[in-house]
C-alpha cells in the first residue's frame, strides 16, 4: 500500500514538473515577436537585434541557412553574413549589398517578393549597424 503511495506522489510530481516546464518556457521567437521588438537607432547589437531579423526572414525559410546557401551566403552567424566583402561593407551601408536587397523598391528584393519584408526600423537597424562598422557584438 505504501509503495503505491510513493509511486502516485512520484507520478504527481512529474506531471507537475512538466507542467510547469511546459508552461514556463516560452523559447520559440515569432515573426510578430521579432516585428515589435524596436532596433536602437545607435549601438546596434548583430546578436541581440539583427541575428533574430536574419534568423526569421532568412534562416528559416531555408535559404540562407549553412546547408542551402542560396546565392553563395548563410546568414547563421556574424561570421557567416560578413564573410562576402560586397555583402556587408563595414562604414559604408550604401554600397553593402545587403543594404540594396532589404530597401523597398529593390530590383532583387530580400526577402523574396511571396514573403513579408523587413519594416522600416529593421532596415534602419542593418542600416545603423553597418554605418557603426559591423560590430561583432
């Protein structure tokens, strides 16, 4: 009798546990949540602001990621996005090739034109951050 009564305290507490593990972590990032999130306009972090934007719009969909290289690049990390020297020109965001892909009106727009584009604080922060020299940080 005592044994079932350990067992069931024991099959209580994983379910509570599980539960609360289920529950409490909320680790998946949606689109609407890297839409919101406001880009500083100085300082601009590659890790914290613009490593989600390119993990959303250019991981994910499977093009830019380290197996399908669509173009030659991957943008799974700082290394991988400025490893093209046209791509990411440090100091100089109009000529960074990544800078004319995102704008409005581009003639080869990124993302692509059946996928939803970077808003305009977004634009701004790669924008920033390149003028800023392209800090790894």
């Amino acid at each position: 009798m005592r044994t079932n009564y350990m067992k069931y305290n024991i099959l209580l507490a994983l379910l509570f546990l599980s539960f609360i593990t289920y529950v409490g972590c909320k680790d998946t990032v949606t689109a609407e949540d890297v839409s919101k999130r406001t880009i500083p306009s100085s300082n601009v972090s590659y890790n914290k602001d613009l490593q989600p934007v390119l993990d959303l719009y250019c991981n994910t969909s499977k093009c830019h990621d380290d197996n399908s290289r669509a173009g030659g690049l991957s943008f799974t990390s700082y290394q991988n996005t400025t490893s093209d020297p046209t791509v990411v020109i440090k100091g100089y965001p109009e000529n960074s090739r990544l800078i004319w892909v995102i704008q409005p009106g581009a003639s080869n727009p990124m993302p692509p034109i059946n996928y939803p584009p970077l808003n305009q604080n977004q634009i701004a922060g790669f924008t920033t951050w390149i003028k800023e020299g392209a800090k790894p940080n």
